[in-house]
C-alpha cells in the first residue's frame, strides 16, 4: 500500500553548483506531488461537484423564470450569478483540501485594503449592477417599453446588470447607465394601455361657441383610433385677443406611432369640418397705430412761440 506520509530526501546545496543539485530538487518536487495527489483528485472532484451545483441552480431559476411572471432577464442574471457563486465556493473547498493549512478568512483579512481600493476605483460599475438588479427586481419599466430618460426617449430594447438600451424615435440607439435611470425621474409612455392627447383650437369671436364646439365633438367621434371610454371633452379655456381657444381632450392607444397618426387624423379633420361650417380659425390679429411723431412736436411749438 501507497504511503502518502512517506518521507522525501531534502537535497542539499553544494558548496559547488552542479546539475545534481537540480536533481534532487526536481526529485523532492516529484515526490511532494505524489503525496499530495489523492487530495488533488479529491480537490477537483469536490470542485466539479460544486460547479455542477451552480450550474443546476442556474437552470432552475431560468426555467422558473420562463414559467412564470418572473423577469427572464434577472433570472438568467441571478442564475449567472448563482453558477459563479458555486464556482468560487468550490475553488476554496479545493484549496482546502490541497492545503490544509489554508484558511479563507486569512485570505480575505489580507484583502482587506485591497478591496477597498477596488471598491473605490469601481464604484460607478458597483452602483449600476446594483440599480440594474433593482430595476429588474421592482419593474419599472420591461423591455418593449416607450420610456423617456432625460433627453432620451425610445423603445426599451435590453436591461442589462449595467446599463439599459433604447431605440429612439429616431432610429438610434441609446444606452443609458442603470444608476442614471434609477435615481431620476422617468416617464413610461406605454405603462398603461391608453393616453390621452390634447390639442389647442382657436375659433373667431363672431362664430359660435357650441358650434364650434359640436363639430370638434362630432370629428372626435368619427375619427378611428380615439377610444370612446374615456371619453373626449372639448373645453373653452380662454378669451384669446383674436380667438376663442379650446382644449380639446382625447384618449387613444399609448404607444407613440399611434398617438402620431390619431393625433394627424384629429387635426386633419378638426380643421376640414371648421372650414365646411364657415367657422373661422384666425390668424393673431395686431393693431398698429400710426402717427408722425416730429409732425406733431413741430406743431406743438408753433403754437407756444404764437402764444407768446
């Protein structure tokens, strides 16, 4: 029988180098490996055990996820970081068996400073996992979305543990940091299925009110695509210095191509039916007055140099 505690031969410097030396030291070496190879085999089968591990962890919370409402994206990223857990938890079992003498915490200890350099230097990339994981935790907003970010506003394409991305109306793509978008203020256009849109018109003040008013009612009702619940209203809002100006209220599907071509359709019509009734929308009407101003102080003092 093999016996692993058996004892190697120390090699022992020369006072003169020579290749012998290197013998006994590649020897040792040998010899060391040979005693320590049942606990290397050990050591990769625990740590092929617990990679299996992560892996099956991995599955199950992507096939949960695809079964149920859960998120795909942050069940394929819990998941990743599931099977990158159980990899790092076997590297140090492994250790362990190899080198008993080791001990994880010593290696963390020593660390320490380390990591909070690294912490440091990564602090930006730190904040956005964590904000993607709380964007893809609470839901905010999903892909397939129409959000707008600041100056961006766009379709949601991807969330990612870094960053989201979004087609803009415009064709571009934008890719927005997840800290950036957690900790401002977003409008998500789509979250409900309907919006409402509204629209200024102006009438003129020899034309009447409910006319007016019942013709925008009878387009708005006419016009395929604006939603008959809620329904439209239509509000006299001001005395305009050369209209009547109403705001005119209507609801249509949220998504931004939709209300683009309801809203042209409403306006289209709004103003062809005006134009039927003989009802008028003016322009901004300017009073200009006038007067020669020289003309009028020359006279002026005339008439005092006459009265002296």
């Amino acid at each position: 029988m093999f016996n692993l505690y058996m004892q190697t031969p120390t090699p022992r410097a020369p006072a003169n180098f020579d290749l012998s030396f290197v013998w006994y030291t590649i020897r040792g070496l040998w010899y060391e490996l040979l005693a320590r190879l049942p606990y290397i085999m050990v050591a990769l089968v625990a740590l092929l055990l617990f990679v299996l591990a992560g892996r099956l962890v991995k599955i199950a919370l992507t096939t949960a996820g695809r079964r149920t409402r859960f998120d795909l994206t942050l069940s394929d990223l819990l998941g990743r970081l599931a099977s990158a857990f159980g990899t790092v938890l076997g590297l140090f079992v492994a250790a362990v068996i190899i080198f008993p003498t080791f001990r994880p915490v010593d290696l963390i200890a020593g660390l320490g400073i380390t990591s909070i350099v690294i912490g440091f230097a990564f602090r930006d990339v730190l904040q956005n996992f964590f904000a993607g994981l709380l964007i893809l935790w609470r839901r905010p907003f999903v892909v397939g979305d129409e959000i707008k970010a600041g100056e961006y506003e766009g379709t949601v394409e991807e969330i990612t543990a870094r960053s989201t991305r979004l087609r803009t109306y415009d064709g571009e793509r934008a890719v927005l940091p997840n800290a950036q978008i957690y900790t401002n203020a977003l409008l998500v256009r789509s979250a409900y299925s309907a919006r409402r849109i509204r629209l200024g018109v102006g009438i003129g003040y020899p034309d009447s009110i409910e006319s007016g008013r019942s013709i925008i009612h009878q387009v708005l009702k006419k016009t395929e695509g604006v939603l008959e619940q809620p329904g439209p209203w239509v509000y006299v809002t001001e005395l305009a210095p050369s209209s009547v100006n109403f705001n005119v209220y209507f609801w249509t599907e949220s998504h931004q191509f939709n209300v683009l071509e309801i809203s042209d359709r409403v306006i289209t019509g709004i103003k062809l039916a005006l134009d039927k009734a003989g009802i008028d929308i003016p322009y901004p009407h300017r009073v200009v007055l006038l007067h020669n101003v020289t003309r009028t102080r020359r006279e002026g003092d005339n008439s005092a140099s006459e009265r002296e």
